[in-house]
C-alpha cells in the first residue's frame, strides 16, 4: 500500500529549504521504489493570510490522513505582535502538535567529521559524536494544570505552574527512548530530578519497569544539572538521552549546538503509531529569506528521518545520510558552514548536489 506524504513549506527559508528537501525525497522514492504519495499544505503566517488561522482546517484534514508530514519553518516579522496569541504563526505549530498527539521529540545531535572545527567544543570532544535526545513533548509542566498568576491575600502576586506526569505517559516515552537505542548503541540514560521532584521519581521507576523489557539495552540514570554539565565535558558518553517536556528542551538545544551548526539539525516528533511531522531545530530566518542561501541539510536530513521512522525504510534514510556526507566531503557548503578552502554553494545547488550523490 502507497503512504502519503503531506509537504509544508512554512514561511521564511522555508519555501526554499523545502524545495530542496522536497527534490531529494523524490528522488529517493524513484531510486528505490517507495511508492510514495505527495500532496502539500499551508501552515504558520502565510496560512493566516490566506485562511485566516495558522492551522487551516484544509491542513488539518490532509495532516491527519497523512502517515508523515515534512515541514519547513513558520513565522517572521511580519505577523509578530500584529495577531492575537491563538493565531500567530507559532500557534500553528502547537495546534498541529497537539492535533497529531506527537508525544516524542527525537532530536539526534551527530558532528560531522566534515565541520567539527565549527563546534564551540574543542574538535576531540565532538569529532565522532552521534546522541538521541528524546523529549516527552505534551506532557509535563508545560501542560500540567493548575498554571496561572494569582494574587494572595496580602496582595503580592504568584505565579505557578504544575509538573505531572501519568504512568502512562511516561510509559509510552520509555518505549520511544529505549526501541530507538536498540537501532543503536543500546544505552538509554534517563535524565531527572529524582533527589527534588517527586514527579521525576515516578519517571525514574516507570523507566526502570520498562527496562525490563529491553534485556539488551542498558539504563542508567542522571540528574539534569549534571546532564547538563556532562553534555559539554563529555557528550561522547551519551547514546540515547530521554526525558521531559521541561528538561529536554533546554538539554535538546544544549546538545544540537554542541556540534555547532544550526543548519545541519533534523528533528522527528511522533505518535503512538510511529505518525510523524519532521522539521529542522532552526526557524524560518528571515534574515535570510529568498536570497537562496539558506542550509537545506538539516530539511533534507529530517527527510532522512521521515523515512526511517514513518515510511520503514531505512536504508533509504541511510542513502540520504551518505549523499549528505559525500557532498561535505567534495568540500560544497552554504554560507552557514563555509570555511576557507571549501565551495561556497546556495540552497538549490545543494539540494541537486544531494539528489546527485545519492547513487554515488
Ligand atoms: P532562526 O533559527 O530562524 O534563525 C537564527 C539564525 O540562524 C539566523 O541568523 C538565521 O539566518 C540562521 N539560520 C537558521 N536556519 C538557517 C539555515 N537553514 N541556514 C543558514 N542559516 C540559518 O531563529 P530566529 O531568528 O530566532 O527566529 C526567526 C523566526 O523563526 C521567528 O519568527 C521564530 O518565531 C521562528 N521560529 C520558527 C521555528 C519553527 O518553525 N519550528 C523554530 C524557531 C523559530
Ligand atoms: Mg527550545
């Protein structure tokens, strides 16, 4: 049976990184017969203008029918500050989350041997890096209820928010964590605050439980200040990282800007039936929009990762990693990871250098 996929370009680079993106998926699909489908959608500030809400109801029927989605980048000055909170380009992104019930964020951080010198780290740390960092993306204290300001009785106000986390829930992000580490070095480290927040001990003993049901993968646990410290002594210790809502967006940024390119970042967010929407970790950089000098890498590489958990097809994700590194190998880089000596190439010529080496 064919799978669909649904295309979004988002606003921004996203027009252009996704056109480069867009070009190697199909590329890949003729290689190696996938059978896919593709339609496209709107979502962020374009949506908007066009529909008059971030997540139009056009996208929202074609995302939920889709087994994965590819997305670009949203947002832009343009439409910041202009609209209520609930119809900025940014709400589009929460509301399709929340829609799709995308629960586990999956966030590699790999340095290529290519641009190591790029890294804040000095290139012994990095060179040969390759985690998982998987977040639990609905859940947790970004979501917990009660939250709000209220005012004492004295008059002095208060701000509060509350951390929960059901069984089930962390459950179902174990499994995540520890399926994804048997596809590679078969170490989860659990990250918390078990010494301080009664939440994260039940995280800690649910991990534990599901453990029991992964014999060949090892689980070790860590608080998330020394997680945070060991990611920038020793990342290389890590193989996959899972934690929460709250801890694992601050880690997975600490971690991805360990190999010091914003370009090069795929991200996965999935579903309880492995359904996901992939994107890069950057934004729609306006900054640079429409000059064709954007990075398609971290675009095509969450293709890459489309394949891999969406579609089962692995060693066509695998033929997209190696078309990747075949062009940083033939010294070809955007403006973003340019360094003397090398090729100075824009976002289309990229994206055909890929689609070139992929039968390399
Ligand atoms: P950004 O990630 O868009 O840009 C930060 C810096 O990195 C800029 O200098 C930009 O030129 C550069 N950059 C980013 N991606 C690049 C690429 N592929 N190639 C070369 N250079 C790249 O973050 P910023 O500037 O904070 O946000 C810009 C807009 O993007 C805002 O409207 C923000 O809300 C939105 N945003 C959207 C996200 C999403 O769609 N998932 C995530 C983060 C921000
Ligand atoms: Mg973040």
């Amino acid at each position: 049976m064919s799978k669909n996929v649904l295309i979004i370009e988002g606003d921004g680079i996203g027009v252009e990184i996704i056109a480069a993106a867009e070009k190697v998926l199909k590329a890949v699909n003729e290689i190696d017969n996938l059978n896919l489908t593709f339609d496209t959608a709107m979502l962020g500030g374009r949506a908007y203008d066009q529909y008059g809400k971030p997540y139009p109801d056009d996208t929202q029927t074609k995302a939920r029918a889709a087994d994965a989605i590819l997305f670009g980048a949203l947002g832009g000055p343009q439409w910041d500050g202009k609209t209520e909170r609930h119809l900025r380009p940014e709400a589009g992104l929460l509301d399709i989350r929340s829609d799709l019930g995308l629960f586990a964020n999956l966030r590699p951080a790999v340095a290529f041997e290519q641009l190591v010198a790029a890294s804040p780290l000095k290139p012994e740390l990095v060179g040969g890096l390759d985690i998982m960092i998987v977040r639990e993306l609905t859940g947790g204290i970004y979501f917990g209820q009660p939250r709000g300001i209220r005012t004492l009785e004295n008059g002095e106000k208060q701000g509060f928010n509350t951390d929960v986390y059901k069984e089930s829930e962390i459950r179902r992000i174990a499994k995540v964590a520890f399926e994804a580490a048997q596809k590679r070095n078969k170490r989860v480290c659990s990250v918390d605050k078990a010494n301080v927040l009664e939440v994260t001990v039940l995280w800690r003993e649910v991990m534990e439980e599901v453990a029991k049901g992964y014999p060949d993968v090892e689980l070790s646990h860590m608080y998330v200040d020394n997680a945070a410290m060991q990611l920038v002594i020793n990342p290389k210790q890590f193989d996959v990282l899972v934690t929460g809502n709250l801890f694992g967006d601050i880690l997975s940024d600490e971690a991805s800007m360990i190999t010091g390119s914003i370009g090069m970042l795929p991200s996965a967010s999935l579903d309880v039936n492995n359904k996901g929407f992939y994107e890069p970790c950057h934004g729609s950089a306006p900054d640079i929009a429409g000059q064709d000098i954007a990075n398609p890498l971290a675009t095509i590489m969450s293709a890459a990762m489309l394949l891999r958990y969406s579609i089962g097809a692995a060693s066509s994700a695998d033929r997209i990693q190696a078309a990747v590194g075949r062009v940083l190998d033939a010294g070809l880089r955007t403006k973003d990871i340019y360094s003397d000596g090398m090729t100075l190439i824009g976002c289309e010529a990229m994206g055909q250098a890929v689609v070139d080496a992929l039968t390399e």
